[in-house]
C-alpha cells in the first residue's frame, strides 16, 4: 500500500472517534510530561545533592514511577487504537486501563525494546563521544589531524544513527502483536516483529515521518499523534503478518479487553 493510501485509511478510523483519540493520547502524553516537569523541579530545589546518592535515588524513583504508570496507558492505547483499526465497536473508554497481569508483560515488553533501543544508539554515543573528547580534551595531537579525526568520528556517528532508526523500526509492530497475542512472552513478540518488518522497515519510516511536517508548529504535536498512531495501527492491520513457523500474528480483533486478561 502507498503511504497516502494508509493516511487516509486512519483518517476514516478516527472520523467519528477522534475525541477518544485525543484523550487516549493525551493522557499518555500528559502523565510523561508531568513526570519530566517533576525532574527538573527537583533538579532546581535539589540542586545543592547534585551528583549525589540522595538526588540520583530520587532520580530513579520518579523514573520507576513514571514508567509504572505509563505503562497501563500505553497498553491501554495500542489496544483501543489497534481494535479500531480493525472495525471493532467496542472501544469503551473504561475498559482501557485495567488488567494487572496483562500489564506486568506489557512492562516486560517496553524495558525490552527501551534495553533495545539503548544498545542501538551506543554506537553513536561513541563517535560522538570521541569527536568531544578529540576537540577539546588534551590529547596532544596537532590541531589539524585532532579536527580531522574527529570529523570522521562525528560523521560516522551520523551513519550509525541509521541503526537506532532501523532497530526502532523492526520493533514497531511489537506493542500490537503482543495485542493480539499476550500470552506469548515478550522477547518472542520483539523476536517475531523483526521477522514481519524484514522488508517494511522503509515504508514505516516514511509513513511516521509523513506526519513530521504537521509537526514543526510544536503546538500540533497533541493533535496530529493520534494520526500517526492510528496509521501506525493500520499498517499493522492490513498487513498480513507470518512468525516464524508461519502462523498468522496478527489476523483478528480482541473482541473484549477482559480476553486479554488471563
């Protein structure tokens, strides 16, 4: 399918629902926000305990916090925009949120992909690093050769960033998989996602990087995330998935968040 073709498939989704949307995505956004808000109030009333075990203890706790309570969101919203990318009706707002076993996976599933991503984007940390550290450590080299050095290192940086969005992109169909199917364990979902978007890593870049320009005012960003989840969701629907054995993955709805639940 063409990218145009998925954009107006997820505008047809949300006509009718876009207020759900909104507010399923909103939220997210707005308890991820509130938590960073929380960070850098206590690096400025904290600022003396910089560096320090007391400041990095409550450093960590906020991140726990935060992830702890995120996480029923996110679930909650890949399975309301995921069920109304395949036609469901029931998408209930109350419904979203509950499910204290389905959301320890889904924990399981998101520190996954976050170990993921870390480790993809090491690479470039390095180059990056190391041009830093050429340009302005004392490392003894003459200046022209110092330069040059660390321009090659910072180009590569560029390069290998191709990793990051490449390893991002092979996880994207994780968080709806494990919709379908939240019994499997987690590292399998992140194994068989890779082996669906063998292929289709390209054409998932260009359809999230499609609603980039709606971005740019910054004040858009609420209102067009919902777009791009749902296309999101959509180029999971339609196409057909296989795993490994060559068993469909994602080929139906759930019917009923309580299915989820075990």
């Amino acid at each position: 399918m063409k990218i145009s073709e998925y954009r107006h498939i997820a505008r047809k989704n949300l006509k009718g629902c876009y207020c759900e949307a909104f507010i399923v995505t909103a939220l997210c956004l707005f308890v991820y926000l509130s938590f960073k808000a929380a960070e850098l109030l206590m690096a400025y009333f904290w600022s003396g305990y910089a560096g320090s075990l007391i400041s990095g203890l409550l450093k960590a706790a906020v991140t726990a916090l935060c992830f702890l309570l995120t996480t029923p969101l996110l679930t909650g919203g890949f399975w309301w925009f995921f069920q109304t990318a395949c036609g469901e009706d029931n998408r209930s707002l109350l419904k979203l949120y509950s499910g204290f076993r389905l959301n320890c996976r889904a924990a399981l599933l998101y520190a996954a992909m976050w170990i993921k991503s870390f480790f993809s984007l090491f690479p470039t940390a390095f180059c990056w690093t190391a041009a830093y550290v050429l340009l302005y450590g004392n490392t003894g080299l003459s200046e022209s050769f110092t330069v040059f050095a660390a321009f090659q290192f910072f180009m590569l940086g560029i390069v290998l960033i191709g990793l990051y969005f490449s390893t991002a992109a092979s996880m994207a169909l994780a968080p709806f998989m494990f919709i379908g199917h939240p019994d499997k364990n987690p590292l399998k979902v992140l194994k068989e996602s890779s082996v669906c978007m063998k292929g289709k890593k390209l054409e998932f870049i260009r359809l999230i990087l499609s609603f980039v320009p709606a971005m740019l005012p910054v004040v858009t960003i609420p209102f067009v995330i919902p777009s791009a989840v749902m296309a999101a969701a959509v180029f999971a629907q339609k196409n057909s998935y296989t795993d490994i054995s060559g068993r469909t993955v994602i080929n139906y709805a759930v019917k009923n968040r309580a299915e989820l639940y075990f």
